[in-house]
C-alpha cells in the first residue's frame, strides 16, 4: 500500500488540502500553548491548597517552559524517524495523560511532573507545526501562513488566564487541566487522516542521547540553581555546586554537539548572521511574552487583590486584539521588509513595558489591560516576520532544525525570563523592605501618628491595651511588606523594558544582510 506522503495527501484533496493540515497543527498547538500559561492565574490557589510558597509555585511554569525548550530539540529526530502523523498523534495522546494526571494530582511535587510532561509535549508540537505549515505553503505565501502559526503559538498564552480565571471562579483550579482534552482529542483524530506519514527512507538517524542527557542536565542545575538561590543564599555550597554543574555540562555539550555525526542540535545554522540575530530576539521575545504573563496576574491577585477571573479577563482584550492583527501581521510581512516589522514590535512591548513600571495599587483595571494590550500588538506585529526572516536564511535541508532552533531560543528566553524575574522580583522586594524599615524610626514623625491612629482604632475596637502596640506594628510591616512589593514589581517591569530597548540591535543586525530566498520544498 502506498504510503501517505505530503504530495500524496494534496493530489487527494487539492488545495484545500494546506488549510486541512493548517487547521489540525494548530488545534494541537493551540490546546498545548493554552495549557502553559492558564495556570497563571490559579498559582495562589495552588499555594493555599498545597501550602507552597512563590519559590516552589513557580516551577509550575519555569519547569514547564524549559521542558519545552527540551522538547524542541527533538522535533527534528522525531519527524524523520517516524513521520509527522505517528509523532503527532503519540504526542498529543501523551498530553492527555498528562492534563488528567496534573488535574488528580495529590500533592505539588506529582502536579510539577506532570506539568514537565505538558510542557515537553508542547515544545514538540510548536517546531512541528511551523515546519508543517512551512511545507505545505509556497513561498510567496509563508509570511501569511507563518501568521497563521504565530495564532496558535500566541492565543495559548494571551487567552489562557483568561478562561483560567472563569473556570477557577465557577469550579476550581483542577479542571484548568481538563478543558483542553476535548480539542485534543479532536486533534488526534484529524492528524490520523490528514497528516502525512514518513516520507523519508532508509534507516533511522541514531538519536543523540550523549548531548540530550547533557542538555537535560545544565537546563536543570542551571534553573534549580536560580530558584533556590535567594532561599538557599547565593553564596550556599548546593547553589554553586548546582552552577558549576550547568556550566560544566553546558560546555560539554557544546563541545559533543560540535564534534558528533547526528547532533541533537545543529549549531553550525548559527554560523548565518542573519539566523543568529534572529534567535537572538526571539530568546527576548519569550522573555516579554512568558515573563509579563507570569507577573500581571500575580500582582493584581496578590497586591490589588483581585479575583481569578478578574485578572483573566484583564488579559482578554490584548488576546483578542493580538488574535486579529496576527494573520494581518503575516500578510504584511509578505511585503514589508522584516526588520523594520520586528523594530515596531519591540518599541511597542517596550513602551508597555515602562508603562507597567509605573504600576500601583490605584491603577486602574483598564489602565493595566491597555498596557497589556499594546504589548500584544507589539508581539502580533514582529512573530511572523521573525518567523520568516530566520527561516529564509536557511537551506531546504535545515529548515527542521532552524523551526526547532528559533522556537527553541524564544522558550528558552521564556523559562530562563520567568525564573530572572521570579528573582528579581524577590530581591528587590527584600532591598525595598529592608530601605523602608530602615526609615521607621522614633523621629519620623508619619510613622509615628501611623502608630498612634492605629492603636487608637484598637482600643476602640476592645484590644487589650497589652497588644495594642504590638498590633499597630504588624499593621506597619504589613504596609511596609505591600509597599515593597510593588516596588519589587515595578522594578521587574522596567527590567523587561530595558531588555527590549537591548533587543534593538540585533533586530538591526538581522536586517542589514539581504536573506537568501530558499527554495520551495
């Protein structure tokens, strides 16, 4: 029986056929994209139900976004091994397993593993889809249909909190894990009839397990080292030993990718200037778009206090807005030259960057989502152009790897961007503490009738007189502790703000050499 190759399946359905396939790629990208950022909006809930603190809950989504940068890596192998509709289908079958597992989870430990799973899942199916949408579109239409990508990519994380805080606010946390199983399973069904099976031929390429393990390895010490290092101290022996681990298998695997026949990686894509500068931004570009959806939620829930579907739905407009402009952002991108998409795209994320560092407990709730908003647009303006500009530069033969590579690079810069300001926002909370503190002395007079006010309000509300002082100072480091915190996340959005306005001059260096134009597969 002939198999069902790419060119087998088009002469079955026609031209339809690309929209077919464009179709089933992005309901399994779009369910596990949706999964990475939804729980969001759930972390306190999480915290109070497995009585966990910031640093653990955030491996919730550092954990998942670098298990996708492991993922990505071996998109390419998997493709070539077993074609694209056995890959597909597995994953995504797998997936399932580990939504059910994350929404029966006994304790955080179980629900960090199966978060992993999710995430490995999802860094697989993102260079799948974009290598399979790339396939199946001609060349003069890749900015439209890499549009079409960056949907699916985008929409996960702009539109999860949202639906995250409707189904927390009408039932609980656990079932953020089930609503995804429905489109996946729809997913599964469609790929088994419209994905091409393996259309390479003769024996399977040996998998790189040696640079793998070495991956795995430096990614993990690497991230453990960084969340703990602010309980541990960054000075503890666990947290250097955990640092020189990561470095030495880093460099060792750069060193084993460099020198083996079947690398996991192929670094040598990165000898293209224009390829590098363009992996250089999209590493910027999951820093702004996983570390500003990490931080809004958790700042209007835990400093203004709202509630999980509130804060869902302050993130719902820039979802719909970054959901129209993306596929007009891909047929622009077909007729604008790359850079200068890419340049509009960092100023604008930039711009809202700064505009949230000036966030505090008065902004008002459409104050914060137009902030948000104008991030979206920024991001809908540069994925696609992005997308192509990194992809042109490359042969036929390493369009695979290049569509694992740039997707790597930008979840990479998204695990590695939540962690850094995960930990910045710690340090800078503790530096503001311990700088207002210092200023709550006998002379500040403030301070001073603060303490008086409040001990009055106690006596009138019957406190004992022995705990009246006691209780207008725990009423005062309260304050001190919610004023820090603000400053703390102020100070994290200007940093995403300053990496931005960085990001500029490789976006300039991606754009000053003209991109080869590769040949239609």
């Amino acid at each position: 029986m002939q198999p069902e190759t790419t060119d087998v399946l088009f002469a079955r359905y026609g031209p339809r056929y690309r929209w077919l396939v464009t179709i089933t790629v992005m309901m399994g990208t779009i369910s596990a994209m949706l999964t990475t950022t939804i729980v969001n909006v759930a972390l306190p809930d999480i915290m109070g139900a497995f009585g966990i603190g910031q640093d653990r809950v955030q491996w919730l989504s550092t954990g998942a976004l670098a298990a996708m940068t492991i993922g990505m890596l071996v998109n390419a192998w998997l493709i070539h091994s077993f074609g694209q509709r056995k890959t597909f289908v597995i994953a995504i079958s797998v997936f399932v397993g580990a939504l059910m597992l994350a929404g029966l989870s006994p304790n955080d430990s179980v629900l960090i593993f199966s978060r992993i799973m999710q995430g490995s899942i999802a860094g697989m199916l993102q260079p799948f889809a974009m290598y399979t949408i790339f396939r199946v579109f001609p060349a003069d239409q890749r900015g439209m249909a890499m549009g079409f990508f960056g949907l699916s990519v985008l929409l996960g994380p702009a539109l999860g909190p949202s639906l995250g805080g409707i189904v927390i606010e009408q039932f609980n946390w656990r079932y953020i894990f089930y609503i995804a199983i429905p489109v996946c399973i729809a997913a599964i069904m469609l790929g088994s009839v419209f994905l091409p099976e393996r259309e390479e031929t003769g024996p399977r390429l040996r998998f790189d397990w040696t640079g793998f393990v070495l991956m795995v390895l430096s990614l993990s010490c690497l991230l453990t080292g960084l969340s703990n290092g602010q309980r541990e101290g960054w000075q503890s022996g666990f947290v250097l030993t955990l640092f020189a681990i990561a470095m030495v298998g880093g460099t060792s695997f750069l060193l084993w990718e460099l020198r083996t026949d079947h690398p996991l990686v192929n670094l040598r894509v990165f000898s293209n200037v224009s390829f590098s500068a363009a992996a250089a931004v999209a590493c910027i570009f999951g820093i702004g778009l996983f570390g500003s959806t990490y931080l809004v939620p958790l700042y209007v829930q835990t400093v203004q206090h709202f509630t999980p579907l509130s804060s869902g739905l302050l993130l719902m407009p820039a979802g719909i807005i970054m959901g129209l402009c993306m596929p007009i952002a891909g047929y622009v991108s077909d007729r604008v030259p790359a850079r200068s998409m890419v340049i509009a795209g960092l100023l604008c994320f930039g711009i809202s960057s700064f505009w949230l560092a000036q966030v505090d407990s008065n902004m008002t709730f459409w104050s914060m989502a137009w902030a948000v908003v104008f991030s979206r647009i920024g991001l809908a303006i540069m994925k696609p152009s992005l997308n192509v500009a990194a992809l042109r530069a490359l042969q036929p033969e390493h369009l695979s790897q290049g569509a694992g590579m740039i997707n790597f690079a930008r979840q990479l810069g998204g695990a590695f961007g939540v962690n850094l300001l995960s930990v910045t926002l710690d340090r800078r909370t503790f530096f503001h503490s311990d700088t207002l503190t210092a200023t709550q002395t006998s002379a500040n007079n403030a301070t001073a009738e603060l303490l008086r006010n409040i001990q009055g309000l106690l006596a009138r509300s019957g406190v004992p007189e022995d705990m009246q002082a006691a209780g207008a100072l725990n009423y005062l480091g309260r304050v001190i502790h919610a004023q820090a915190y603000t400053l703390g996340f102020q100070d994290s959005f200007l940093v995403v703000g300053l990496i931005f306005t960085f990001a500029l001059i490789p976006a300039w260096i991606m754009g000053r050499t003209k991109l080869p134009q590769a040949a239609s597969p």
